[in-house]
C-alpha cells in the first residue's frame, strides 16, 4: 500500500491500514522514544501512547507535510509528557555564564560512534540534559520552541546542551575519542 492509502485507510478506522502504518513506523519511533526514555517499559509505553494518539487524531493530519514527521511529533510529545508527569524535568538548572565553543562534540568522535554507543551515552545524561540535546540537535528544535515545549526559560534550556555536550565530550575522552 501506498503511504496515502494507508492514510486513507486509517481515516476510514480500517484495521489492516493501522497495523501496515504500525508495522512500518514503529521500529523508527520506538527509537525515537528510546532517545529520551532511560528505560525500555517508558519508551514502550510512550509509543503505544503516541500510535493510539496517532489512530485517534488521524482526521487532524492534513496531508501537508511528511507522515513520518507528523507521527515523530507525537512521539516526543507524548515522551515529554511522560517526562514532565515523572517530574524528570523540573530539576533543570540555568547557567548564566559559560562559552558554548568549549563544549561541542568533535565531528571525529560522532562519526565513529555506533548508534547502540551513542544511545549509552545518551542514557548517561541526566533527563534534562538528555531530553534538550534530543530537543535541539536530534530533532531540531530552537530554544525557543523548547522552552515553550518544556515551560522553562530559554537559558535554561541553552545551559542545559551545553552541559548535554560537555557531560558527552567528558565520556568521549575517557573512551579514547576522538582517535588523533
């Protein structure tokens, strides 16, 4: 089937469209809820939640942009309800003066890391940490729009990569990255 007529066939509560739409985004998004879920039971838990989500307000999705996308926003939002329902969130602090140049991640490193490796390091994070740098370098995300997603302030959430990666470049050099 084609992505419009599984589109069409969810819009129409067709079963068998449902489970080919299930079948073929649901490796991808239980990544992409792995990414801010520590634990395997949250992320499993945050996709059944977004794919009902999905199913439900299926009729909302205009068919202007990509499915794909359109189904991963439902995803990180129901992982960042998760998130602000465990209170994982509010812990977050706010730094007022550090150089961001500092605490970037070195290319070489990104570029010989296996994803189940990045995952780990990931999972190294603290939620706060974890959950912005998914925000913005994964999903692209601006601060502002973080801020707003997560109701913190926009320092907040720019403190908060800039520890992401300098808590990630920290565990890259005790791994031995970047190889010279």
């Amino acid at each position: 089937m084609t992505e419009q007529e599984l589109i069409a066939g969810c819009k129409a509560n067709d079963r068998r469209a449902q489970r080919a739409v299930y079948d073929r985004f649901s490796p991808l998004m239980a990544a992409v809820a792995r990414r801010y879920c520590r634990r395997d039971a949250d992320a499993e838990d945050v996709l059944v939640g977004a794919f009902f989500k999905v199913f439900d307000k299926i009729d909302s999705f205009n068919e202007e942009g990509s499915f794909e996308g359109w189904i991963r926003r439902i995803v990180v939002n129901e992982a960042l309800m998760l998130l602000r329902k465990k209170h994982a969130l509010k812990r977050a602090a706010e730094l007022t003066e550090v150089n961001p140049a500092s605490y970037s991640i070195p290319p070489v490193a990104a570029e010989r890391l296996a994803e189940e490796d990045i995952l780990n390091l990931l999972d190294g994070l603290p939620t706060g940490y974890r959950t912005i740098f998914n925000l913005y370098v994964v999903e692209g995300f601006k601060h502002r729009e973080i801020a707003d997603m997560l109701e913190i302030s926009i320092n907040t959430s720019k403190s908060q990569l800039i520890l992401a990666k300098k808590r990630l470049r920290e565990q890259l050099e005790k791994l031995g990255y970047p190889a010279r």
